[in-house]
C-alpha cells in the first residue's frame, strides 16, 4: 500500500515538472505599471468604495467595479512612482539597472486586497514560458495603507519570504517578527501613538475621557496601548467603544454614548473610513462641545473637513506625520506624471477601454490642494528607497554599475532591509529597528479656520521618541484653538479638582477619578489640590481652619488677666487684708486677755502664716517657669505646714492649760511658750527638708500638656516626682488630722471661751477642702486644675482665718465687757 501511494506521488511530480504555469481565470491587471529589470509592487486602496457584482450561478460573474476615488491614495501612487522615477535618473544609487512598478487598487477591500497580492505574486500573463520554479516576479511590496490589510497582505507573502514595506500601517500586532518576519515599515508602531496620546490627554490636565477605536487589529491594538498608558498617567476612561465601517447599528450606539457621556474629551483611535462615518453622524445629529483627539490614521486628512463638518471636527487635535517638503514633486506630477504614467485624456475616454474604467482620476489631474502637506507620501518616498539601497547592496553596484546578471531572490531583500541606514533628501535618516518599524517622529496638530476662511492644520507641539524621556513631548497651548472655537481650554473631569484642606475618597463602583472630597480631620491638613491623603500636623502644631497649613498651637495657661484669675486674685489679696486688719486689731489690743489667751505669739505667727497662705496662691497664676514651678509648690508645702503647726501649738497650749488647772500638775512647765516655738519650728523644718529633698532629686518643670486638648496645648507645671508632691500634701494632711483629734477631744473643756471648738471647726473645714481637693485635682482638665488648687487653698485659708479668730474679734469690737480676765475666769470658777 505505502508503496503505491509513494509510486503515485512520484507521477503527480514528474507530471507537474513537464507541466507550465498556467492561471486558471481572468488576470487582474496593475493600476498602474512599468515594467523595469526590478519590479516594486504596491497595493493602495485608490478608491474607497467597491460594488459587488450580482451572482446568479449562471454566468461568469462582472469584474468588481471600485467608485469614490480617494485623493490621498492616488497622491501616494504617484509619489512611489516619482521615488522611482528620480532612482532611475540616479548614476550612483542603480546606475545600469531600471526599476519597474506594478500599483495595484485594493478598493478599500480586503476581498480586492487579496486578489490584488495574488495578481502581484503571480503575474497577469496567462501562461509563463518556464516551468514552474516559484520565483516571484516582485521584489517587494509597497502597502496597504491599513493594519488590518496590511495584516493580510504579510501573511500571504510570508511564506514567500516577499518582503511587504508599509507607509501607514501602525497597529503593534505586527511588530512580532515570529508571525511577520518579512514585514517592514516606514512609520513607528501604535506603541510610541498610544503612549503620546495618554501624554497629551495628562498634560493637557484632563482625567475623565470618552475612548472610540475601530473595530479591527488597528484600533483595538492601538486603543489597548492606549487604556494601559492612561490607567498609568491616572486617566480615567468613562466609556470605551468599538464599531466597523460596515456595522451602523453599532455606529449609531457609539455616537448615542458620546451625547449622554458627562467627558467632553474623546480619543479617537479611528482608521480613516470609520472617523469620515462618525463624524457624518455627529454632524447630522449636531453633537459639538466635544474635544476630539485623533490619532495618524485620521488627524490630517483634509477630506473630513467641510463647512458642515467643521463645528464638529474644529479645534480638533491630534498626532501627525511629520509635514515635508520633497522638492520636485509639484513639477513631476504636473510635466510628467499624467502625460507618462497615466497617458489618458477625456478624448481616450470613448477609444481606450483602460482610460473608460479609470476616467475619475483624470478629475485629479489639477488638484494641488494637498501637495504641500506630503505627510504620508514621505513614507512611501522613504519605503521604495529602502528597497532601491537593499538592492544597491545586493547587485553590489559601483560607479561603473551593478551585477545584474546576480538573480535577486526576495529573501535577500529582507535580509539586505533590515541593514539599510540612508538619508533622504528632505533630512530624513530612515533606518528599521529590530521589529522592522521605523522611530517615533509626530507632530502635534490642531484645526483651525485661517482668518480667510479656510482651514489649515497647525503645528502646535511634537513628539520624538529619539530624544531622552524628558524632552520627548512638548507642547503650546497658547496656540491652540479648543472645540467649538473656544480660546479657553475646556475642562474634563468626573469630579472637580479638591481643593486644599480635603482629600479625595473614591466613589465605591466607580473608577479613580470619581471621587468624593472628604475634609480633613482636626490637626490634620492637605496643603496641595487632589491630595490623596490628609497630613498629621507636628505635635506643637494644629490644623487652622481651612485645613490647609499647621499653624502653632495655642499655650494655655492660667494668666493673670483672665477672669477667673482675677477672681482668685481679688480673693488672694482680700484675704491678706483680712488678716493684716486681724492682726492690727490683735496687735492694738494686744494687752487684752482674750489675746494674751492662748499664747498671743501663736496667733501673731498664725495671722503671718496665713498672710503667707494666701500670698502664695498667686506663684499659681501665670506662665509656669522653672522657678515659678519650684516655688509654687514649696511655698504652699511650707507655709501651710507652719500655718498648721502654730494651729496645733495652739491646740495642744489649750490642753495643757486645762491640765494644768488640776491639783499637783506640773505640765505647763513642759510646754511653755519656747517649747511651743521649737514644736512650730521642728513640724515646719520637716516639711522644708521634705521640699528639698523633692526639689534636689526630681523637682517641678514646666511641662506642654497635649493629653486633654488636641488643638491647643496646656502650659503647666508638671510635679517631677508625685511621691514628693504627695509627700508634701501627706504631711500636712497628717498634722492637720492631729490637729483636728487634739481639738475634737478639747471641745468639751469648761471655759467661757473655749477657742478648742473652733479649732475643731476650722480643721473640719480645712480636712473637708482639701479631701474634696484631691478627686477635683485629678479630674479637672489644663489650667482649671491650678484654678482648683488655688481655690483650695484659699478656702482653707479663709476657713482657718475666720473660725479660729472671727470670735476673737466679734468679742473684742462688738463684746469688749466680755474681754475682762474676770468674765473668762469667773465662769470657770463658777463651774468648778
């Protein structure tokens, strides 16, 4: 069986190897053509609209007829062959050696497209001479003007390593050399489009835009490049939508989303014929105020620009190929191209069947609009002389000529390509990188209506990929001219700017530029607009206002000119006036015997103290300083513990008085006045060492306070050491309860005037304040806890003051028949 299958195989060979070439339907014939000891091809899709004939099955089916000539295609055709033209004329580059052209028209159809690759690799003859041998009869080729054409085309002459050079194509699917090893371009990929585009949108400081792309490998590449670069450059895209030329449903939706959308930016990733279709419907629908920007495909082409599409399309920007100036172009086409390479006149029209089927370019022959702008035309001038310098290097030519008797296979075309590095004649350095594109060179252009009416493309910035990222973007807005006409840039956000002093908090479900502008908290700020995150401010600082600067905290602190301290000084000093008009009293009537009771030199030394106590409650009332602190607080300690020693020197004279009074007691002699004065001096030198102890190993410092007030700090005296505060506070505490026992248990002593019942009062009232004191001190939040203090010890003050010697007093100014030694005696003698 493999053996009859191998014998069949055999014949099959042996038969196709005596058998010619032959074409099995009608040849499809050039456009154009010229034949040439070299033959470039070139596919462009000349007219833009193709008729399909009807298919009945009964006959040969009518040739497809093309309509709707495309000026810009039949500007790059003459422009291959003028390229071609100036390198025949040139003595160095092929000098014995003509280059021909075959330029066929693809109708702008993929279905023509690949019947015009098939008639360029096979030839139109019918029947070739030589046996078949697969050898092309083209070099290279020159086309399609679209990616998704172009994709078709390089896949088809793939497998014949035919190298395929594109003017336009830019889509970055065919920068992969696996699947297009033999393609080349004389434009820079989608890649370097797509990312300017996200520049511009950035720089131009618009984060919320529409995106419409068609619906092919141009577009939905392109448009791809474009959403990731965005999504880096912090631009949010509100809708993204696709449609093709042949869809007008879809086409319908895309322009119903652009009039609801809230973006007035739209990226347009739009191969040429879909951006004609879309701006037909936004004209006839009248949808303006919106900014377009364009990309190569469709930002120059002067045929989208009409009266009735210009308030839509004015003000529009976008990238370009770089406008040049070949020099002998204009005077080519108008001496020689319609007189040698298109030889039809309107007389041939009715004689000459070619001239009959081609007679609408004969319209082109004075149209000159767009010569100056030679955009895309420079691209197909560089790709044919990137074909002429690889042959140069492959027929190995010199002054004297080149090898022409070297057969030429494609491959070595692309090989010959890929090291190609010239310079065109406008300054152009063409050469291909390692995915056989060229490098990014665009300009960034704005329509615009000259003040004569007519409408021009404006150079307003650039993009170049050559230079460092720094440098590769620039542009002018003062030369822009916005959509509709606006001098002012129009502005595209989902959510206004944040201003200072808030933070944006994104909107759940929506993208990152929709967000809401949440104030910072107190003591934090956000000094820059759309700031992401509020700042803390430093702990002495706080936040003003507006949240938008930390400003120092405001110091608080008891100062002598608030109301509360004046209070509490009024009181202060009412209390040492009090007690200087007791002591004056005392002191005049110092020989009376209700002063002398009781050891007077007690009461003189005890209306000092008490003078002192409430002195000292002012070094409470104004900025805390290290000396201020110190002495606030051993000034209290000291001179209340004198103050209760001579209390208790009193009180204990009291007892021994009585003791003194019973049969055979000697007590007085042990407890006389130096005695009292040693025991007031020995309580009081406890507690001055007890203070120097506290103020030697941790004493009082001012301390800034920020635990009970966030925005403002509380300027106080921290107690350095608590157990030596406490210490102080104890002592006295301890010689005031032992006070109050001696006095409670003297209360009940016979005596007309027994001053132990006051004592006992006054050191309840003292006990009572300074109990209630201790939960107010801790609780009491900044300066309220010195206004307590204070007050404390002004109450206690006032208590020992008023209980101990306002009857003293009353006696001696309302009483004074009662302040006889015979009136305090006799009632004792009385009793006893």
């Amino acid at each position: 069986m493999l053996f009859f299958l191998y014998t069949l195989l055999l014949f099959s060979y042996l038969k196709a190897e005596n058998t010619a070439c032959r074409m099995m339907a009608d040849p499809k014939y050039p456009l154009l053509s010229k034949d040439g000891d070299i033959t470039i091809g070139a596919i462009l899709p000349i007219h833009t609209k193709e008729t399909l004939p009807s298919f009945e099955f009964k006959q040969k089916p009518q040739p497809l007829s093309c309509s709707s000539v495309s000026p810009r295609d039949v500007r790059l055709a003459q422009t291959m062959i003028f390229a071609i033209h100036e390198i025949n004329q040139n003595e160095n580059l092929l000098p014995n050696v003509s280059v021909g052209y075959k330029i066929y028209d693809s109708c702008g159809s993929r279905m023509s497209s690949v019947s015009a690759i098939m008639a360029l690799m096979n030839g139109h003859e019918t029947a070739e001479e030589e046996r078949c041998n697969g050898q092309s009869p083209i070099h290279a080729v020159i086309g399609e003007t679209e990616s998704a054409t172009t994709i078709i085309l390089s896949r088809t002459t793939g497998p014949f390593k035919i190298p395929v050079i594109s003017h336009s194509s830019a889509c970055e699917c065919l920068s992969n050399r696996k699947d297009y090893p033999s393609f080349f371009r004389t434009i820079s990929s989608d890649y370097h489009q797509g990312r300017a585009l996200a520049l511009l949108v950035k720089h131009l400081g618009w984060t919320w835009v529409g995106a419409v792309n068609s619906d092919t490998d141009y577009g939905n590449n392109g448009m791809a490049i474009f959403l990731n670069a965005a999504e880096k450059e912090g631009i949010c895209v509100e809708y993204s939508v696709k449609f093709y030329r042949t869809d007008y449903e879809k086409l319908q939706k895309v322009v119903k989303t652009m009039k609801q959308s809230t973006a007035k930016v739209v990226v347009g990733f739009l191969a040429f014929f879909e951006m004609s279709l879309l701006v037909e419907q936004l004209s006839i629908q009248n949808v303006t105020g919106i900014q377009l920007i364009g990309v190569v495909g469709w930002t120059t082409s002067k045929n989208l620009i009409t009266p009735s599409t210009f308030h839509v399309m004015g003000g529009s920007l976008g990238f370009a190929l770089r406008k040049i100036h070949m020099e002998g172009f204009s005077d080519y086409i108008n001496k020689y191209f319609w007189k040698t390479a298109f030889a039809c006149s309107e007389r041939d029209l009715s004689q000459d069947l070619y001239c009959s089927r081609n007679q609408d370019l004969i319209v082109l022959k004075n149209y000159t609009e767009d010569v100056s702008e030679q955009r895309f035309s420079s691209n197909v001038y560089k790709a044919v002389y990137a074909v002429a310098f690889a042959l140069h290097s492959l027929l190995k030519c010199k002054e004297q000529g080149c090898a022409k008797a070297l057969k030429i296979h494609p491959q070595q075309v692309v090989e010959a390509l890929k090291k190609v590095n010239f310079t065109v004649k406008f300054g152009d350095h063409v050469w291909f990188d390692s995915t056989g594109a060229a490098i990014a060179n665009y300009e960034v252009v704005n329509w615009q209506r000259h003040s004569s009416g007519s409408f021009q493309f404006k150079a307003v910035g650039y993009y170049d990929a050559s230079l460092p990222p720094d440098q590769r973007f620039m542009i002018n807005t003062e030369d822009i001219i916005w959509a509709g006409g606006q001098l002012e840039k129009p502005r595209s956000v989902c959510t206004e700017s944040c201003p200072p002093g808030t933070r944006k908090a994104v909107q759940k479900g929506r993208p990152v530029c929709c967000y809401d502008c949440i104030p910072c908290a107190d003591g934090e700020i956000s000094n820059e607009t759309d700031s992401n995150n509020c700042m803390q401010c430093p702990w002495e600082y706080w936040s003003n206002a507006e949240k938008n600067k930390c400003v120092l905290k405001a110091v608080e602190f008891l100062s002598f000119t608030e109301m509360m301290s004046i209070v509490l000084i009024f009181f202060s000093l009412f209390g040492v006036g009090t007690t200087a008009v007791v002591a004056i009293l005392f002191y005049s009537k110092r020989d009376t015997p209700i002063v002398k009771a009781n050891n007077s030199e007690l009461s003189f030394l005890l209306l000092f103290s008490l003078t002192l106590c409430f002195l000292c409650s002012l070094t409470f009332i104004g900025q805390p300083t290290e000396w201020s602190c110190m002495l606030r607080h051993t000034a209290f300690g000291i001179t209340f513990v004198l103050c209760i020693s001579c209390v208790l020197g009193k009180t204990i004279v009291v007892l021994m008085a009585f003791k003194a009074t019973l049969p055979g007691s000697n007590v007085m002699k042990w407890f006389g006045p130096v005695q009292q004065r040693l025991s007031v001096l020995a309580f009081t030198l406890i507690q001055v060492l007890i203070c120097v102890l506290w103020l030697t190993i941790s004493p009082p410092f001012p301390y800034k306070n920020i635990k009970y007030y966030k925005e403002k700090i509380i300027l106080e005296c921290s107690l350095g050491s608590t157990v030596g505060f406490w210490a102080v506070l104890g002592y006295i505490g301890l010689l005031a309860l032992m006070c109050f026992i001696l006095a409670f248990l003297a209360r009940t002593l016979p005596d007309n005037f027994n001053e132990a019942k006051f004592i006992t009062f006054s050191m309840l009232i003292f006990c009572a304040v300074w109990i209630t004191f201790i939960p107010a001190y801790v609780s009491s939040p900044g300066k309220f806890t010195v206004a307590v203090e204070i007050f404390a010890i002004l109450a206690s003050s006032f208590g020992l003051l008023f209980c101990i010697f306002a009857p003293k007093c009353y006696i001696i100014l309302f009483k004074p028949e009662q302040n006889t030694k015979q009136h305090l005696m006799g009632k004792t003698q009385t009793k006893s």
